[in-house]
C-alpha cells in the first residue's frame, strides 16, 4: 500500500499536503488519518514553517469517512477510535500554528466538508460541490456539523445537515465556508497567490495572530480584549515587528528575520 499523504517542503516555508487516494475519492480511512496527523505534527514542530496547503488527488478533494471501511467492522470501540482520530486532525490544524489553506475541486462531503470547515482559509474551483449527505445513508453528520457551524450560519448549516443536499462553489462562498472562488484552471495560481501574500508578511506576527484568532472566539468579549491586548502588547516587543515599523516609516520593504 503506498502512502495516503503525499508531503512536499519548500525553502520558504510552505507545506504542500495531498490526500492520496484518488481511487477512492480520498476518503479519510484511518490510515490516511494517521499519516495526515504525522504530518501535521512535524510541520507544529517545524519552527521555519510558513503555510500549509492542503488538497487532493485526483477527481475530488476529500469524499468523506471511508464507509466501507466502516462497515467491515461493525464495533462501537472502533467507531470511537475512528471519530476521535478524526477528531484529532481537525483539532492539530485549529493548534497548529501556521495557516492552512484548502485547496479544493471536486467534492467535498461529509468529513471533506468538515476538514474544509477545519481549514483557516479555502480557495475552491469554481465546479467544487460541498455537502454533508451523511443524512442520506442515514447518518447524522454530527463531527462535520462542528466546522459546518463554525463556518455557516445555523439555518444553512442546519439545513445542509438535515437535507443532505449539495451546493457549488459560489453558494459556499456567499455562506461563508470558502474565501476564493476561481475557474479550475487558475485554481492552482490563486492559491500561490494567496500563498505569496501570507510569506510577504511578518512570520511572527502570523503565528501570534492565528493563535489568538482561535482563542478570543471562545471567550466572552471582555475577556477577548483582555486577550487581544496582552498579545498585541507582546507582539510590538518582537524584532521583526520593530523592523516592520521602521520599513514602513522609511518607505522601503521589511526583512523578516526567520527563526
């Protein structure tokens, strides 16, 4: 069996991740799931990374949970192993502390919808269809919903969870769950742009600022602006912030020190 998770590094720091099972519609067995996690484990200890994007080869982004898989083992302990794996890709993404960039055609359903949803960004070709049809086989999609709801408001999540019913691209875009729509073949050029945009700018400032994007969601607002203060505070302290200001005010570009 050959790898599920197909990993490239450049020099400036970008990961490029793809789901490798074409043949299957890169369904998210759990092998796939385990290297996928190993991947994004050496990129959170990787003090020189960037960006990630993330896609999938062949005809679709990501078509879900592998349900044959599922269904060769009937067994709750492993239905809970499976959805807490799962779980923890989703969750390594949110922690890691870098941007993650979907890059999506095709489908995206059920668990590919929600690991759009986990993403932080997502660039979609202007054929991708997203849904969370679990309903239709008669499975509530409850792990998607998580990312869904975090991403589209609750009567369009809702209504896709309970339907099962796709919608393209540009619907995806007007509810929020993607920021870029583009023909297929500028997918690849749209991403690298937005790629080069997030590269341009100060390193330290992108990993401070994911982190607290994340954590001042889940506070009240009080306390988010305590937050906020503490880290914008902490972040004009940094080295690459001092050489950002004097850049701006001495009209010339910013050398961002690495680390």
């Amino acid at each position: 069996m050959g790898k599920t998770i197909l990993a490239q590094r450049t020099a400036e720091g970008r990961y490029d991740l793809v789901l490798n099972r074409p043949d299957k519609f890169n369904a998210l067995s759990q092998a796939l799931l385990a290297e996928l996690l190993a991947e994004l484990s050496g990129i959170a200890a990787d003090g020189d990374a960037r960006v990630v994007v993330l896609s999938g080869a062949g005809k679709a982004f990501c078509a879900g949970h592998d349900l044959a898989e599922m269904q060769a083992d009937r067994n709750l302990a492993v239905y809970r192993a499976l959805f807490a794996a799962c779980t923890e890709v989703m969750e390594a993404i949110a922690a890691l502390p870098v941007p993650v960039i979907a890059k999506v055609h095709g489908v995206a359903t059920a668990a590919g919808c929600q690991l759009v949803g986990a993403c932080d960004l997502a660039v979609a070709s202007e054929s991708a269809r997203f849904a969370v049809s679990g309903i239709n086989v008669g499975l509530f999609c409850s792990t998607p919903a998580v990312a869904l709801s975090r991403n589209v408001p609750a009567k369009r999540a809702f209504e896709m969870l309970v339907t099962g019913k796709f919608i393209d691209a540009r619907t995806a875009s007007d509810w929020g769950l993607v920021n870029t729509v583009v023909p297929a073949e500028a997918l690849d050029a749209a991403t690298d742009d937005l790629v080069g945009t997030i590269l341009a700018k100060n390193p330290d400032a992108i990993r401070r600022g994911k982190a607290l994007f994340n954590a001042q969601r889940e506070c009240s607002r009080t306390e988010a602006y305590a937050l906020a203060c503490e880290v914008m505070a902490q972040n004009m302290m940094d080295e690459n912030t001092d050489e950002g200001i004097y850049a701006f005010l001495e009209k010339r570009r910013p050398f961002w020190r690495r680390n």
